[in-house]
C-alpha cells in the first residue's frame, strides 16, 4: 500500500473543469447533473425537470429530476416524465448496451416518495432515424420499501465472464450498505448475487463515483469501500456468489471518484480521495 497526496492545486483544476461543464448543460437539466454519451442509437441522455417535491436531500440539495431526456444518433429527442409520486434520485442517466445487441439502454435511480429508491432500465421504443419515438421503461427492481431509503450504482461491466453485463449497485450505503448485482434478462431485471457490508457514498455529497471497475482475465473486477469507506475491497462475481478480499485501508474516509491504472506486474493501482489525507495510492491484484 503507497500513500501519495494531491494538494489543492489539483482540486482547483477539478473545480473548474466541473463549473465548465456545467455551463453547458442543457435547458432545463438538472443543476448538478451529468451528461452521458453512447456510442450506439443513443447519442447523449441527462436528467431535467428539476423538482423538490420528494425533499430527502441524499445529494447534498433537495433538487431531484422529474424526467430523463435523451437523444438519438439520429437527433430525435426523447423525454420520459415521471409521475408525482417518483423521483429520479441521481445526477446521470447512464447509457450503455447491457445485452451486448448494439442498442442502448439507460440505467439511473428512480424513487418513490412512499417507498425509497429503486434501479431502472430505460430504452428507445420505435426511434429510428425517420421517426423520433419514445422512451419507455424496461424494467425496474422492487423499491427498497421506506420513503429515505436509496441506493448508489457501483459500476457496470460483465463481472462474471458470461458476456452479459451486470449493474452493481449498493443498497443504502449509509445505513449498512448491501452490494448486489442485477442483469437485464428478457425486459427483467434479475438479482444474480448480494452481500452485505459496502458502502460507495458518503451522505449529503454529490460525488457517486467511490468505487472503480478494471478489466481482468475474461471477466470485470469491482474495487469498492466497506461500510467504514476507510476500508477498500476487490470484488469478483462468481457462480458461487460475491468473493470480497480487502486490499487496503485509508488513513481517512474515502471521499471521491475513485480511478484505476494498471501498475507494475499487472496489479491494478487505485486513486482513492480520501476526506483529510488528499489523494491516497492502493495497489491490489487484478485477478
């Protein structure tokens, strides 16, 4: 384990980067929001409609999305709006192909104001490049059941090796957090495997990314904090279940998105902001 610092020369680079891009959000996105691109028939999709009508504040405001936009490679813009009982509870919509088919899929938190947050799997329905279509929604995991209770996403790749991608998501992370791993099978979405004892957020911030993702031998590896967030595991999904190996701690409380490299001999080198000991170094295998 090698600790090294950034100092605050390197957030400022962070801040003005992030007070950029935020002037080019689109009308009516949400205010922190983050846009994401596909490389399929989706071409960007971000959260808008800001509204306060859910006022849990998980993110750090109580400004949460009333819709998801997104926009083809073709240019037609679609827009799903929720009813007034839901929330996106989320800063990205994030596109990707799920089921390895070339067609996109939208992955965000979606919450009820009654019964907490849920994960959601959003497409294109009859979009093509002469007719705009609409956004409809696939398929959505239960909700966890309490108004106040959400969840984060971990990261998404093929983490057993079948050759289907899984979201990872950990399910309130603030209060005893569960990772579980769902697949979309089918316009389902199926739990594969759950443990108990992660968490990849720290409550009130907007920063989602504790946790990073890195390619190993014919299957994806999950790198992620334990519930204390000083803690730091590698994950592998395995036909038996979630295998966890703790690769380090952190002096401090993990704090901000979390980058992988590959290092010396293959092992994997993680970046890992910590919340008073600047930006930490932890070195794990990549197996």
């Amino acid at each position: 384990m090698r600790f090294s610092r950034l100092g605050a020369a390197a957030f400022a680079v962070f801040a003005l980067q992030a007070s950029a891009f935020a002037d080019q959000l689109p009308e009516g996105a949400l205010p922190d929001a983050a846009i994401s691109r596909g490389k399929n028939n989706l071409k960007k999709a971000w959260l808008a409609r800001p509204t306060t009508r859910y006022g849990h504040g998980i993110l750090g405001d109580a400004i949460e999305a009333g819709s998801l936009v997104a926009v083809t490679s073709c240019g037609h813009k679609m827009e799903f709006i929720l009813d007034k009982d839901l929330v996106f509870e989320d800063r990205q919509a994030r596109i990707v192909d799920l089921e390895g088919d070339h067609y996109d899929e939208v992955v965000v938190v979606e919450s009820s104001l009654d019964h907490g947050a849920a994960l959601s799997v959003y497409g294109p329905k009859g979009a093509t490049c002469s007719a705009a279509g609409g956004l409809t929604r696939i398929a959505r995991t239960p909700f966890i059941g309490t108004r106040n209770r959400w969840l984060n996403p971990a990261g998404i790749a093929d983490y057993d090796g079948d050759g289907i991608k899984e979201i990872a998501i950990v399910v309130t992370p603030h209060i005893g957090g569960t990772l579980q791993f769902w697949a979309l099978r089918e316009g389902r979405l199926v739990l594969k495997a759950k443990k108990f004892g992660f968490s990849n957020h720290a409550i009130g911030s907007r920063e989602q990314g504790l946790s990073a993702t890195v390619d190993g031998a014919g299957h994806s590896l999950l790198f992620l904090p334990g519930v204390d967030r000083r803690s730091i595991f590698r994950v592998k999904l395995t036909l038996e279940g979630i295998k966890s190996h703790q690769i380090g701690t952190l002096p401090s409380e993990a704090a901000g998105q979390i980058t992988a490299k590959t290092g010396s001999g293959g092992k994997v080198v993680l970046s890992v902001p910590t919340q008073a000991h600047g930006v930490v170094e932890l070195t794990g295998a990549a197996n």
